[in-house]
C-alpha cells in the first residue's frame, strides 16, 4: 500500500507540470513510464538490503555494477560475490568509521599532539641505536643542535649527546629541559652560535627535499634533519602545554581573588583547601558535601580503576548520595565519562542475565544472538564500529576457513601459546564474575572491587576464602596454609618461568621438527628496565613491612610488646581515617578462639584508642604534606616563568647590544671612508693649484730672460743678505687628525720643495751685486 500511495503522487506531480492538457493516450504512456521507474528503484533498494544483509561491510561502490549487470537479482549477486570468495577473491570492503571525535576548536592541538606522540613512539624508544652517520660524524649532530641553543655552550651540548648515546631526539629535549632550569651546570656564552642556514627552520624542509637520496650519507643525513624536525615540534608542543598551564594557574588564581574580595570561599571536605565556590561540587544530599574538582577527579579514577560506575560522596561521615549529572559534567573528562558509561553499561547487561547476549570484540556493542554453533559470526550494527567478527576466537571473520588456519595465516604461531600461558599464569580471574586482576602489594586475601560481586579469594591457589585459610593462627588460620604476607614479585616471576617451561616443553611434544630457539622471544631494553624499576619498588615496599607489637597481660596487669607479624607501613594501610574531633570508626579484629578472646579483650579499647590517635595524626600530617606541595609546586612555576622572562629579556638585551655595536662600527667605517676620499680630492685640488703658478712662472723665464748684471768691481762686494728662509704653517685642520703641514710662499711656492735648490735657482738667475739683490 505503501508503494501504491508513492506511485500515485509521483502520477499527481506529473500531472501537475504538464501545462497543457494532452491527449489521454499520452497520458497512459507517462503513467506507464513512471510505474516503470518505481519499480526498478524498489528492486535496487531490495536487492541492496539482501545483500547488505549477508555481507554488512561491503562498499556499495563495489556492489553497484555487479548489481547492475546481474540485473538487481539478489540471489545471483550473493551467488557471485560466494563464488568470488570461494575462488580466494576478496570482495571490496567499505571503509570503517574512524569514531575520533574532535572538537572544531582544538582540531590542530589536537593533531598536533597526536603528531607529537607518534615522534616520541618512533625517536623515543629506549631500545634504538644512533645512526652511523651520527656515530662516523659527531661533530655534525652538535652543529645541528646547537643554532637552536645559541647561548649554551658547545661543550655543555657535546656532553647532553654523549650522555642520550648520540640520539639527536632526546638530545634536544634534554637540551630545552635543562636550559629551564634555574641552576644550570654551565654558564651562557656572551655571543650567540650562528646556525647553518641549511639546517635553520625555515630551510629545513627544503635542505630535506634537496639532499641527493641515492647515497648512504644523503639518505642518513635526511633522517637526521627529519629527526631535528620532530624535535622541534615536540619542543613547540611543550612550550604551547607550559604556557596553557601558567595561563590555568594565573586563571585559577584570578578567579580564587574575585571570589575572596566577594566572600565566595569555601574549604574543600576532601583536601580541607580553600577554593572558589565556583570550582567546587557537590554530591546531591539534602545536606550536601562540597568538593574540589581535583579531588573529585582523582575519586573518579580510582573508581574506574577499581572497575565501580557508581561515583559516590567523598565525605568521612559516611554519606552514600552521589554526584548528578550536572555536576559530574564539571569534574569528568571525556575518557573518563566512556569508561564510567561503558562500565554502567556492562553492570546493566550483566544483571539482566541475558542468556544470548553476545558482544562486539572491538567496541561495546552487544546484542542477543543464538548460540555460537548455530551462527558462528556477530555483526555490530554500530555505526562506528560495524565489523563482523568470529565468536569463537575473537577476531574478524575468516569464514570459510577455520580459526586455526586463519591464525596461521595472521602470523599467530605456537610460541604464542607460549606467551598465553605466561600471561594466564601471572593474570588472576575472580571466582564469581571472572573480572581480571593482579596484585602490587598488599596481602594474599583478595576482595573484588567490582560493583555487585565483592568477593573474597586467596591469591596464592585462587580459592574462595577467610582469614582462616590462611597461615595466621591469630586470625583463625593454621601454619603451612597459604602465606598471608609475601613478596608478591618474586611469586610472579616464579610462575611465570614455571608456565613457560610446561608450555615450551609441551609444544616441543607435540611438534618434534620444531626447533627450540624458535620458542624464545627477546623484550626491549625499555620493558627491562621497567621490570627492574618494579621489582626495586616492590622490594622497597617489602622492606618497609614493620613489625606490628602486640599486646600482652602477665598476672601483674603488665602489658609486654610481642613481634608476632609484620604489617604494611602507614602508607599502604588500606584503613579508613577521620579527621581529629570525630567519632573513631570500631577496628574489627578477626573472629578469634575465646581463650584468646579473652586474654585481648583487657587491651583491646586502648588499642582502638591508639589506633585513632594515629590515624589523626597520619590524616594531619597528610594534609599539611598537600599543602606544602601545592606551595611548593605554585613557587616553582613562578621561577620557572621569572627565569623564562629573564633569559629571554637578556637574550633581547645581548641581541640589541650586538645589533648596536654593529651599526656604530659600520658608521665609523662610513666616516673613515668619505674622510679618506675628501683628503685624497683636496691634496689633488692643492697640487694643481700649486702646479700652476709654478709652471706659468718658468714659461715667462725661458721666453723673457733678464739681463745678467756683473758683479761692481770698484769697491768690494758688500756681503749678501740672505734671503727669507720659508717658514712651516702651522698645521691646518685637512684631515682629522691634523697631520698635513703646507708650506707658506709667496705666490708659486710648491708644496714641498727643498731649501737648497730653491736657493741655487733664485742666484743662478740673479747674482748679488750691489743693486741687485737676490
């Protein structure tokens, strides 16, 4: 009826755009045409919905033509796409929704973070090796480095490469680290380092493009400078996550002064810190408990870690009420906020005792499904996710060929095996929902953290239990049972070896050709040197287990000190506190025979009165320890950001002084040089002024000689006068430094001309005699 009524309208709208009324014949024909195209495109949409539903992860691209060409035959198009199967031919499958989430206006953070860690997956491993460029050609990696550190010493970054084994990576983090630092172990240099402009930011991309990739040494070099690239994103990175964290902490501090000029503070019933009112939340009781949003958060992640969905009060006085959703909006993260939700999700799911629930191996998708012999797969209809997948191994589909074989051809190999049965040796299961778990520390009587489940099993052999299946005869046990208190890293270690040993000896039985070595498998550096770091902590923590005293009474009401067990220190004691002034909470001891009952009891209410004092004391020392390193961290960040604005001030200052000194160098050149080129013109102007009248003066000699006149020979020659000897002028100001001295002569004197032979010229012309002087 559905398809009768969309015909009809598609008839009516044709109807109604046809102007003129045409003959009833032509009509039929149009009707006719259109009841045609109806039903081809129903059929399309059928066949595509068959289909789909045999095969939800094929590309519609892919289906259309087969479709087409078969004529939109359901049944042919899936007998061809099973032939296609069949014949080792994958049909083309659609691509899957990546499900990434990003907000419009931290798109490029967000890349860039995610950038940022792909580099330090790659450049960052502990296990890598430097190049052998880096090890033939050290010099290089610290020409690289340091145009990027101009005022650090190059000693001070040739030993930041040696001590980052020549990595160029984490050379340069370690480099931007320590220039931070208030105290650093070495001195600034007075002028900068000037960097190569091959490998300067703004030509790097095009050194790399231009480098020849042909020879070992280009293509080694480029790796480098891709690797200086990565370096220094992750440096930008870094400064952009500093500086949001100082703009937070200038924030929080803005709104923390607001809200105390306007007596909006209130003390947080967690960390007892004063905090803006806008910055808390509350639990939604009719008395309601305020809370800091840090704590807050750090509650909500330790529920998630204990696998709980239900955020309850955080208050000592045993408040059960929870946070709305509102509030929980202030305080939750995004991760945070799914695994909550997937975990509730899970709760719900489970307590429906749904006996055909199935679930998505790759999301949270569930849904009823019959049993796995009847339909071995499972399609997740969500849209994010919408793969099929195999409900008995857990991976994608591999129909038609078996799970065995599908994990051989992924690789999956028998020391696999082997690693799965090291794995089930060191990963415990609850007894009851089968929820995942391993011990750090602590004792063997586990308790299930799980909403719903609580329950109480032995670490050591995985049974149900109390104390009393332990080996603690004070606490209802027998010696030679299970340790109660032990090193739980050696245990692990223990067993792990031991199940690799069964199940490697079990492989070799059962496949003779196999080769041994072929069953090893080798760990990075990096998983080694946690190992190490974790098995230094848990005997760190071991060897802080204190002997607990125990409290006994002779017949003179002495009480006496015995060392029966050792106990955890303060810091791993899982018992509640209350702050002083509140009621203690009753410390319940184990259920103990009556003969020992009784020898406790006299004892047993100055123990809980000690143990409160205790605990108040532990609970104020813990608070004043908080703020202390609230203090301490807020001080930090504040010389931290004082020494960043100094060096970068003296580094603006050291630059403006060079830049100076540059110019006042570059104008006394000028000035050296046009005082240099105005001396050479005016010596010239003076030896063509000079020249002249010189010259002009011997022309009229030569052409009109005078007259020799003789010497008077009557009387004795009277002696001859000698004539004006020319003086030096003082020094004129020529030059700038007053060096030049000029002769003054009358009228033709050159500008330098020697005594004598002035002398000889004047009386070779004119001799002395009596009215002739020279």
């Amino acid at each position: 009826m559905h398809t009768a009524h969309l015909l009809s309208s598609n008839n009516h709208q044709t109807q109604a755009s046809t102007a003129d009324h045409e003959l009833a014949a032509s009509m039929e024909d149009i009707e006719s045409d259109n009841d045609t195209e109806g039903m081809t495109h129903l059929t399309q949409e059928l066949c595509t919905q068959e289909v789909v539903a045999l095969f939800p992860d094929i590309c519609p691209k892919f289906l259309q033509p087969i479709a087409t060409s078969l004529g939109f035959s359901p049944q042919a198009v899936i007998n061809h796409i099973l032939d296609l199967v069949e014949s080792g031919q994958a049909y083309t499958k659609r691509e899957q929704a990546t499900g990434k989430r990003k907000r419009e206006t931290s798109e490029q953070d967000d890349d860039l973070e995610e950038k940022v860690r792909k580099d330090r997956r790659l450049y960052a491993s502990g296990d890598r090796e430097p190049s052998e460029l880096s090890q033939r050609d050290p010099p290089l990696l610290k020409h690289m480095i340091a145009g990027d550190f101009p005022f650090v010493p190059m000693r001070a970054v040739q030993n930041v490469l040696s001590e980052n084994n020549y990595l160029l990576f984490p050379a340069y983090l370690a480099l931007n680290d320590a220039i931070q630092q208030i105290d650093k172990p070495w001195k600034n240099k007075k002028t900068p380092t000037i960097q190569s402009n091959r490998y300067t930011e703004a030509n790097i991309e095009k050194s790399i493009k231009s480098t020849d990739k042909s020879s070992a040494r280009g293509q080694q070099e480029i790796e480098l400078m891709e690797e200086l690239r990565a370096a220094r994103l992750a440096r930008r990175h870094a400064k952009l996550m500093k500086q949001r964290e100082l703009e937070a902490l200038e924030e929080e501090n803005r709104n923390f002064d607001e809200a105390q000029a306007k007596m909006k503070i209130r003390e947080c019933e967690c960390c007892f810190v004063d905090t803006a009112e806008n910055r808390l939340v509350h639990c939604n009781a009719e008395n309601a408990h305020f809370f800091c949003i840090q704590c807050a958060r750090r509650n909500a992640e330790a529920q998630v870690g204990l696998f709980k969905y239900q955020l309850e009060c955080l208050s000592t006085e045993g408040c059960k009420a929870r946070f709305s959703h509102v509030e929980r909006k202030k305080f939750l993260t995004e991760s945070l906020a799914s695994a909550l939700d997937r975990m509730e999700q899970d709760e719900s799911l489970r307590l429906a005792k749904l006996s055909g629930l199935a679930e998505c191996p790759f999301c949270s998708y569930a849904e009823e499904y019959p049993p796995a012999d009847i339909n071995k797969e499972f399609r997740c209809r969500k849209p994010s996710c919408m793969i099929v997948s195999c409900r008995l191994c857990d991976s994608e589909t591999h129909i038609p060929i078996t799970c065995k074989e599908a994990a051989v051809g992924r690789g999956l190999d028998i020391r696999r095996e082997v690693e799965e049965a090291m794995s089930k040796a060191l990963i415990r299961n609850c007894n009851k929902c089968n929820t995942p778990f391993v011990k750090e520390s602590g004792c063997n009587k586990m308790t299930c953290s799980k909403a719903g489940c609580n329950n109480i099993q032995c670490y050591v052999c995985h049974k149900s239990c109390d104390y009393g299946h332990f080996d603690r005869p004070e606490r209802g046990g027998k010696e030679g049972n299970c340790p109660l208190f032990e090193d739980s890293e050696k245990r692990h270690v223990k067993e792990v070896e031991e199940a690799e040993r069964n199940a490697k000896k079990k492989a070799l039985q059962e496949n003779p050709d196999l080769e041994p070595e072929s069953l090893d498998f080798t760990v990075s550096s990096k998983v080694k040197k946690d190992d190490a770091r974790r098995l230094k902590r848990s005997a760190a923590i071991n060897g802080l287990q204190a002997p607990r005293p125990r409290r006994r009474h002779d017949n003179n009401d002495r009480v006496h000190l015995e060392q029966e067990r050792a106990m955890p220190v303060f810091e791993d004691d899982p018992i509640p506190h209350n702050p002083l002034g509140q009621q203690n909470i009753p410390f319940h001891q184990p259920q103990l025979p009556d003969n020992r009952q009784q020898q406790i009891q006299p004892g047993h209410g100055q123990v809980n009165q000690d143990l409160g004092q205790v605990l108040a004391m532990r609970h104020n020392a813990r608070r004043l320890l908080q703020l202390q390193q609230q203090q301490q961290w807020v001080q930090q960040l504040q010389m931290q950001h004082e020494a960043q604005h100094q060096q970068a001030h003296q580094q603006a200052h050291q630059q403006a002084h060079q830049q100076a000194h540059q110019q006042a160098r570059q104008r006394i050149r000028q000035d050296v040089t046009q005082l240099q080129q105005r001396q050479q013109q005016e010596l010239g102007d003076m030896r063509n002024q000079h020249q002249l009248p010189f010259r002009n003066a011997r022309q009229n000699l030569v052409k009109n000689p005078s007259p020799i006149p003789m010497p008077f020979q009557g009387q004795p020659a009277q002696q001859m006068q000698p004539s004006p000897v020319p003086q030096l002028a003082p020094a004129e100001l020529g030059s700038q430094q007053g060096l030049l001295a000029r002769f003054r002569y009358p009228d033709f004197m050159p500008r330098f001309v020697n005594q004598d032979q002035l002398y000889q010229f004047v009386f070779g012309a004119n001799p002395p005699n009596e009215n002739n002087t020279p």
